[in-house]
C-alpha cells in the first residue's frame, strides 16, 4: 500500500469578505495617514483664514493707515498687495497743511518707480522731478483735502516709499507685492 500524500489546508491571518476577497488592513499606516490628513486640513484651514483675513491682500489685514504726529496728513495704502492689480494711496491733508489755498505733497520716486504710479486725482497744478522723487502742487479748495495716487505695481516685492506734505513730517511706509 501506498502512502497517501497529506493535504494540508493553508491558513492566512487576512480577513476575508465571502470568503472571497482578502481585505487586508494595516492600522499603523492608517493612524499616521489620518495624521498626515489632520494637518493638511489644519494646514489648508490656516491658508483660508488668513486670506479672508487680508494677509494675501484686499482684506481687514491689508489695509493701513499712517497720519503724522500733528495729525496734518493722514495716509491710508494698502500694505499688501498683488503686482499689476490696481489699488489706491490716498492722502488727507488737514486745514493746517493747507497754504494759500494750495498742498505741496512730495512722493519718493519708488511710489512712481517700484509702485506703479499710473494716475494722480485731482491733477496737479505743478510737478517737479528731483531729491530722489516729485513735488507736486495741488489747489486745495475743500478742508480736508483728498489726494488720490492709483497704483498698479509692476513686480513683487517689498517696496518702500515716503509721502511729505510741506509744513508736516514725512510718512515712510512698505509695501509687500505678492507675485
């Protein structure tokens, strides 16, 4: 008589659906890809509430302000901004910066250069290049008076800039240009 081979079933540890489909699971690299998960949520989270916030530009966290320690001017700019997206640098000058019924207003050549002054309301009576920048003369007919520089910046950046009216201190401000 011959021996009878033995058959032996072999058995695995993996689960089975019907019998069917293994269905293995790996809880460890599952605990850290739910980590991994948790932060980028909080990382994306993060980015969301903080462009709603300004920080990426046009927002509460964008806007500034800076007046000069007689409160004579007053500047509001936008401290962040995006290159070639137009914005607004406007200026309030008070009664007292107001000679003769004119504002003398010198604005640094990087608000032109690095800025991308495009437009300037009301227009100016007078403008004069030099000392690294331009002198403008306004009229000024109404207290307080309201000057408006429209930007458009070329390419991004920290840029700083100075705004002095005559008769009051100058106002240096920077602004970020996002790409």
């Amino acid at each position: 008589m011959s021996a009878s081979p033995i058959t032996r079933r072999v058995e695995d540890d993996v689960p089975r659906y019907n019998d069917e489909v293994a269905v293995g699971e790996d809880l460890e690299f599952q605990r850290k890809w739910w980590k991994f998960e948790n932060a980028v949520w909080v990382f994306f989270g993060i980015i969301i509430v903080c462009d709603v916030l300004g920080v990426f530009g046009r927002g509460w966290l964008a806007k500034a302000q800076a007046t000069t320690p007689d409160r004579a001017v007053v500047l509001s700019y936008e401290r962040m901004e995006r290159a070639f997206t137009p914005s607004i640098l406007d200026l309030e000058i008070s009664q007292n910066a107001i000679r003769d019924g004119k504002v003398t207003v010198f604005v640094s050549g990087s608000v032109v250069k690095d800025l991308g002054a495009a437009r300037i309301s009301p227009q100016p009576l007078t403008s004069t290049i030099g000392n690294d920048g331009y002198t403008y003369v306004f009229p000024a007919t109404t207290s307080p008076a309201t000057i408006q520089i429209a930007l458009s910046p070329p390419s991004a950046g920290l840029r700083h800039f100075r705004v002095q009216v005559a008769g009051s201190e100058a106002i240096e401000a920077s602004v970020f240009v996002f790409p």
